[in-house]
C-alpha cells in the first residue's frame, strides 16, 4: 500500500470509469426537512452537471406538480447529464416520469418495485409472480418511451438470489439498461453487498447488457463502504448524494465515493468523471439550501477534515503535508483561507475574485454583490472567500423577493422586554412595526408577523459562523411548515439578528410565493 496520492496510477480502460448518479434532489430531498424550492433544484443541477456528475435524478414527478415542474426545468437546463426521473412500478407514474423528462437532451426513466418477501407480503400484498409480470409490463412501457431505462429492486439486499435473479433477467428482456440493487434500509455487509453483484452478474445470461449499480443507504454507517463493495462486484453506477442527504441515517455520501476512488486508485482501479476540486462548493449549497448542517468532522467536506490540532500533527506538517494528510485540501476545493480584498478593491478584482470561486453573475446581480461587499468590507476587517461566497448565495437566493428588510433596531439584554422595530421594503412602499417577544430573536419575527400574517410554525432556527472571529459573518437558517408545506430560508450578515430577520424573510416570502402558486394551480 501506498499513501503517495499524486503518483498512483489511474487506470485508463473504459471498463473501469463508474459512472455517478446523484440523488440528492431525489432520494435526499425526499428526507424530512429538506426540501428545495424549484430556484434551489435548479442551482443544485447546475453545479452537479457543471462538476461532471453522470446521471442527476432530478425527482419523482408524479409525487406533486412541484417535482414534476422541478424535473421539466431540470431537464430543460441540464447539459451533459443525463435527467433522471423516478416512477413507480405503476402506469401512471411511468407516463408523467416520461412527459416530464422528455425535455431533457439525455432522458431517463427510472423505475422499482419491491423484490423482498417482506414487502411482497405487507406492502405490495403481490405474489413472486404477479411481481414479475409487473417488471415486465412497467419496464416495456418506461422502453417506449425513452431508451434508457433504469430499473431498481427495492430492498433487493433482503430477496434471495433466486428471485433476484428472476427479477433482474426480466427486466433486461423487457429492457431495461441499468439494472440497481438498492440497500435500502442500510442491511447489508460489504462482503455480502459484493458476492450478490457477482452472483447476479453470473447466473443472469443477459447480464452483461446492462449496467449494474449501487444505491446504499446508510443506517449502520456502512454505505459508501457497500458502494464501494459493489463496484468491485461488478457494479459501474453509484447512487448518491451531496453530503449523504437522504432518507433516515442517509445515503452514500458522493464526496467520500469520488474521493476513496480517487485518491487509493491503487487499491480501487477505477475513475469517475467527478471534478473533486467542486465539491466543497457543492456541499456549502446543498447544506445552505436543504439547512442541513455538515457535521464538523465529515469526511472530506466538514470543517475539521484537513485541520490540525494537535501539536504533533502541526509539527508534521510544517516538514511535510503528507506526514498527516492523504490528500490535498485543494482537490477538493479547499482553499487556504485567503483574504481576499479590502474596501478599496475596485469592481474589476471583485469579478475576477467571484470568477476564481466559480460565480458567474449578470451585470445587476454583479451591481448588487458588488454594493454589498463594499458594505461588507466596511464592517469587517478581513473578507475572506467564504464571506463572499457566503454573500453571492446570499444574493442569489433572495433576488427578486417581494418584501425586503430595510432598517432593523433590536433591544437585547438582560433588563427586558426585548424588542425589536422593523421596516420592511414592500414592492417599493415601506412599513414599520414594533414589536416584543421571549428575546430578540422571537421579538423581530413578531415584528414581522406583524406585517404578514401566516399561520406557519416555526420548526428549525439555525445559526452558524461563515468564519472564525468575532466579527464573522453569521448564517441563519429558518424553516416554516403550514399545512404539510415546508420552506427554508436563509441569511447572512455580520449582525446575527439582522442575519435572523432576513432568514425569516425569506422563508415567509417563500411561503407567500407557494400559497399563491397553489392559488394559481387551483384557479
Ligand atoms: O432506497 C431505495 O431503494 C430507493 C429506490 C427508489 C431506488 O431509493
Ligand atoms: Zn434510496
């Protein structure tokens, strides 16, 4: 074994590339508390298609004309990927998945039924049998109307192999092209995971007609361990998503799948088409949209995965980066916290700095960002490349909102009653409100309240630190649900309670936007 990373060699037959398939606007929206709005889905694919992600499954579109819109837009923008949308084994469900990927320039439908006896019998209430013709009916309908045709074994890791076998044989002769063999409640072993791929792949006649792949999840911790497994089982397709999002514990997480590949190349043979040096900045959105936070020490993308504390650990890598470290932090975009630019920096370095981060604005986006970074930087005495991220983001998700923050004063502190006064910019027009609460926070989103009334109820509050110091940025997530309708919204600013304030703004504008698209859809 060798940790010498830079000199691996990577192979070069066709035969090893896997390719890889994010879930994460599917399988990880899906998880409670996730879910994106259509502008954020769009964000999401874009950078996924941009970083060489192969299949994006962009939704289920037959679960509400929202992942049925996401997955048409979806379709529609995407470049190089393929679109995935997933069906029930179901008719219906199979028809809308095809009307709404048919805009895409690569479509797929992806299809599954449940395969294991307990299913069978307490959720399908279907024979072995009845199953099968199921996979042959759904599978030929999906092939009519699109070539490439997924078809998935739900819960596949608890069927026996024999009727695996039958199912897998079926779905190839009725078409399908990709056939995945999910863990998916989180069961499996890697060795177990391993031998099923290679028995299927050996006792199926047509096997080699279809791309085998893997869709673990990760209730024992064990899934990108499964993911892996399976590859060397045969399988050249790995299910995943951005930061392990997902149902439960989650899925396998794509960071950690593209970065064991990449870097032990040595004991795993094969390639991805991933750019590594985007996923940091994929992970920073996908947490900032679905407001789950990173943990601090996860692999490859938490805060702590390249930092040293210890004094033997510095003292290391001061000689040596590779006394502690098996990988590069800039291959997976981080970056040497770097200060950027200070309040003298004109709009032409400002544009080349967003350029180097990947961000590419119009010029009255540009205008904006560029008005707030001078604000930014008369504020805080360093501004590092997470701020501006931080504050493009910002920008980005709270462009064209209806009601705007425009001046807040808080009173805080141990005498009490916090209070807080608001004015709100209103299309123009401006209203102020006073208002008091159980601390500032509760005080402004009174205030607010105050101005647009909703019956949401609040069920996260989320506050964290875009840098060190106590002068960083804060992040402020707030997420509402009415009527089984989650939003999430999102703010930053120097001034945690100014940061709050827009947070709630723009999950109530959100809402706002929701209530009068289902007005809409109903009219
Ligand atoms: O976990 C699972 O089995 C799934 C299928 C729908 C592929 O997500
Ligand atoms: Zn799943």
């Amino acid at each position: 074994m060798t940790t010498d990373t830079q000199t691996a060699p990577a192979p070069t037959s066709d035969k090893d590339r896997v390719k890889i398939f994010d879930t994460t606007l599917r399988d990880g929206e899906q998880c409670p508390g996730a879910s994106m709005t259509l502008d954020e889905k769009l964000q999401v694919a874009e950078l996924l298609d941009e970083m060489g992600v192969d299949i994006i499954e962009a939704g289920f579109p037959i679960a509400s004309n929202g992942d049925f819109e996401a997955v048409v837009e979806i379709a529609k923008r995407v470049e190089n990927a393929v679109v995935a949308g997933l069906a029930r084994a179901i008719a219906g469900d199979i028809a809308r998945a095809g009307e709404a990927v048919r805009h895409a320039e690569q479509p797929r439908i992806h299809t599954f039924v449940s395969t294991s006896p307990i299913h069978l019998a307490h959720q399908m209430r279907k024979s072995e049998d009845e199953v099968v013709d199921i996979i042959q009916a759904t599978v030929a309908q999906a092939r009519n109307l699109v070539e490439d045709v997924e078809w998935s074994a739900m819960d596949a890791t608890r069927t026996s192999i024999e009727y695996l076998c039958r199912c897998v044989d079926q779905a190839i002769k009725a078409g399908a092209t990709t056939i995945n063999l999910p863990d998916t409640v989180g069961y499996a072993t890697p060795e177990e995971y391993e031998a099923m791929f290679r028995d299927i792949r050996e006792r199926v006649p047509d096997s080699d007609k279809a791309v085998f792949s893997v869709h673990c999840h990760d209730d024992l911790g064990l899934a990108v361990a499964n993911s892996l497994a399976g590859v060397k089982g045969g399988a050249r397709q790995v299910e995943c998503t951005i930061n392990g999002l997902g149902e439960r514990a989650g899925n396998a997480s794509l960071e950690e799948i593209v970065m064991a590949i990449k870097t032990r190349a040595d004991a795993m043979p094969y390639v991805t088409g991933v750019n590594s040096q985007m996923l940091m900045r994929a992970s920073r959105l996908v947490s900032a949209v679905s407001a789950f936070p990173v943990q601090y020490n996860k692999a490859i993308v938490g805060k702590n995965a390249f930092a040293h504390e210890s004094g033997i650990h510095q003292d290391g890598m001061l000689k040596n980066t590779e006394t502690y470290e098996i990988m590069r932090p800039e291959d997976v975009g981080v970056k040497e916290t770097s200060l950027v630019m200070g309040k003298h920096s004109g709009r032409h370095a400002f544009r080349e700095k967003l350029a180097s981060l990947g961000y590419e604005l119009g010029d009255n986006a540009l205008e904006d960002a560029f008005r707030r970074f001078k604000d930014l930087a008369d504020k805080k005495k360093h501004v590092f490349d997470e701020d501006i991220e931080a504050l493009v983001e910002d920008e980005v998700a709270t462009a064209g909102e209806a009601v705007k923050l425009a001046a807040l004063t808080v009173i805080a502190g141990t005498g009490g009653p916090q209070r807080a006064t608001i004015t709100l910019d209103i299309d123009g027009r401006h209203e102020t409100r006073e208002a008091s609460g159980d601390g500032p926070v509760d005080a402004i989103f009174n205030a607010i309240k105050m101005v647009i009334d909703h019956n949401a109820t609040l069920t996260l509050y989320q506050v964290g630190a875009v840098t060190q110091g106590t002068d960083a940025q804060a992040e402020v997530s707030v997420r509402l649900e009415e009527a089984g309708k989650v939003v999430t919204g999102r703010g930053a600013d120097t001034d945690t309670m100014v940061a709050s304030a827009k947070a709630y703004l723009s999950a109530v504008n959100k809402l706002t936007l929701k209530r009068e698209r289902l007005h809409a859809q109903a009219v």
